[in-house]
C-alpha cells in the first residue's frame, strides 16, 4: 500500500471478498516517504486492517538508484520500473512478506494473470488500455506470478475512482504515484549528476557525419529523440539520434534518422520459461507510451533480432522490448543497439 487510490482501492476490494488483508508499505528513498506512510495507514485504518512496514531502502538503492545511473553514464535509456517491479516489488518484498502475512501479495497494477490447463501463468494487458501496466511487469516469471494478484486488471480507472467514492476513500488516498517515483520534483540530469557525488563529463555534440556542433553537457542529459535544449537552430530542427558512450559524444541528425526498422535485443526472458515458436511474428512495445508494432523476431547470438513491418522512431537502447502475442506477455529483453544492418528509415527524408 502506497496510500494511493489504486492500491487502497485493492485492498477494500480484498477484504469485501472475504480475504485475510494486511497492508504492506514499503518504505524506500522518497524525501517525503514519513507523509506517504501516514497516508497509507490512515487508508489501513479506515479500512479496519493492519499496516506493516518493509524497509527496502538499501536493496532499493542498490537494485534501482545504482542501476539507473550508471545506464544514463553508459549512454542508455533505462526503465527503473521494470527494474523495480521484479527486483524489489515481486522480488524483495515477496520474499518478505509471503512467507510471513499470508499466501498472495496483491498490487494496484492495471493488469490481468490466467492461468492455462497445465497450470502456467499469462500475464495479459489491463482492460483499460490507457492505464495498462503489463509493459512494466515484463521480467516476471512463473514463479512471481503464481504468487501475485491484480485485482484491478479488469477495471478501469474510473471505476476505480468510483469504487473508492462509495468507500469513503476520497480524500483519504494520495495523489497518484509517478512513473519514476523516486526523482519527484527533481530532473533526469540533476539527479544522476548528484548521485554519488561525481557528475559525468561533457563531450563532442557531432552529426552523423562526424561534423563537430559543440560541447555536450553530459551524456546523462540527453535522451534519444530529444530535440530541445540542443542550441542548433536551422531550417528543420535537429534531434538526438544516438549517444556513444565510448566516445562520450551525443549525436544529432534530423528527424528522418530517428527511424530504423530492426534493433538488437539482449538479456531476453520469457514469461514461460521457455522460448516460443521462433523466428516467428509478434508485436513488440518499445516504451511504455508506444503502442506496439507487427515485427519479426530471430534469435541470433545471445539475443533477438527485432525487425518491423514499418520503422520505428527515436529505438532508446536501454529501454525494454516487451513481446506481445495479442494481449500476451510473451518476453522481453534490453534494447542493446540499432541493427549494424539497418539505415534510417528516412520516413520525412
């Protein structure tokens, strides 16, 4: 319980149906984590069930902060709610927590779990489709889905407003939780320039044809598909097409180099423990805002091959490829690069 409505508004649904509820707050590295304690067990309170308290704080900094960092210092993307939702929520605290309060750990995630007749978890998009969390649950397995719960999978977000009306819950819950919880009010790039106490270090601004524009501020300021804060005025704008890390160089182009049609994927996991049927055809989501596309997968070395029926703009190495079989969590694995074979797509060239 975070003191937010879509948890609290999960544990009421539990307890009305008749289960054994304590709530469970994880305390991490939030500025503000005393006020959003109080508001999940003022939440607990009103709904006559217990609140425990989990400090996570170092395995937190450790699983999340430090992997985070050091993706923006290597010049990637990274996607620390994923990371946090198999290392520290289905991870750490399931360890926990299980064992000690109960059979099920139950969350306010927009998504759905069945189960076949072998007894093998699908993790399914959310039936709200603006809402849908299952992206970010990529890297689970069969062992964390046997012991979770969503039990607002099939609900929208506005029945859930609406459930926690009629609960009295209004007013009760927080705002809503943020897709990088830990950065608050703070920026990407003061962030990892303040922690640890050793901001990266400037580099060449270069275009793809090696032309230098001028000095970077740090790689970790920058993202691909970026266009402000560049200084290049001209005609058409310039974007961030890549950042190279062994030079330490940020790499600008035009909008027509933002789009490839195939990318490398490593460090691939799927859901079922196994591969499926492949090469083979899928839908791939590259973030968690992008609808997904038709693409053909190959295995090749350690990884995938990803190529698209139509290319794809601004592929961030960092993020997560989540492969989709309709509403099916597949797998998922690291976008490691653009494929060395591929050009630009030159869509608007």
């Amino acid at each position: 319980m975070s003191g937010g409505v879509d948890s609290s508004v999960t544990a009421a649904l539990l307890k009305e149906a008749g289960a054994v509820v304590t709530g469970v707050f994880m305390r991490l590295l939030h500025r503000d984590v005393r006020h959003q304690e109080e508001e999940a067990r003022a939440v607990a309170d009103h709904l006559g069930i217990p609140l425990v308290v989990v400090d996570l704080h170092a395995v937190f900094r450790q699983e999340v902060l430090d992997y985070f960092v050091a993706a923006y210092a290597a010049g990637k993307t990274p996607n620390p709610c994923v990371v946090c939702n198999r290392r520290i929520k289905a991870g750490e605290l399931l360890r926990q927590v299980v064992p000690r309060y109960g059979e099920l750990l139950a969350t306010g995630h927009y998504a759905r779990v069945v189960r076949d007749e072998t007894g093998r978890c699908h993790l399914l998009r959310g039936r709200d489709q603006r809402k849908d969390q299952s992206y970010f649950l990529c890297r689970l397995g069969q062992d964390e889905l046997r012991q979770l719960l969503f039990p607002l999978g099939e609900r929208t977000k506005e029945e859930v407003y609406q459930l926690a009306d009629q609960r009295g819950l209004a007013g009760r819950h927080g705002q809503e939780s943020q897709d990088v919880c830990f950065l608050e009010a703070q920026r990407v790039a003061d962030f990892v320039a303040g922690y640890g106490g050793t901001p990266p270090e400037s580099g060449p601004l270069l275009a793809s044809d090696g032309r230098q524009f001028g000095i970077h501020k740090g790689l970790h300021c920058y993202t691909i598909g970026q266009r402000r804060g560049l200084g290049l005025p001209d005609a058409t704008p310039y974007y961030v097409v890549a950042l190279d890390a062994a030079r330490n160089a940020v790499i600008v182009g035009k909008e027509s180099e933002l789009y490839r049609f195939s990318l490398m994927v490593e460090d691939v996991h799927w859901q079922a423990g196994s591969p499926p049927r492949l090469p083979g055809r899928y839908l791939v989501q590259l973030r968690y805002r992008h609808p997904a596309a038709p693409a053909r997968l190959a295995v090749t070395g350690n990884g995938l091959r990803v190529v698209f029926d139509t290319p794809q703009r601004a592929i961030a190495p960092g993020q997560f490829a989540v492969v989709y079989d309709g509403e099916r969590v597949v797998g998922c694995g690291e976008i490691a690069d653009f494929d060395a074979e591929d050009g630009a797509g030159q869509v608007g060239a």
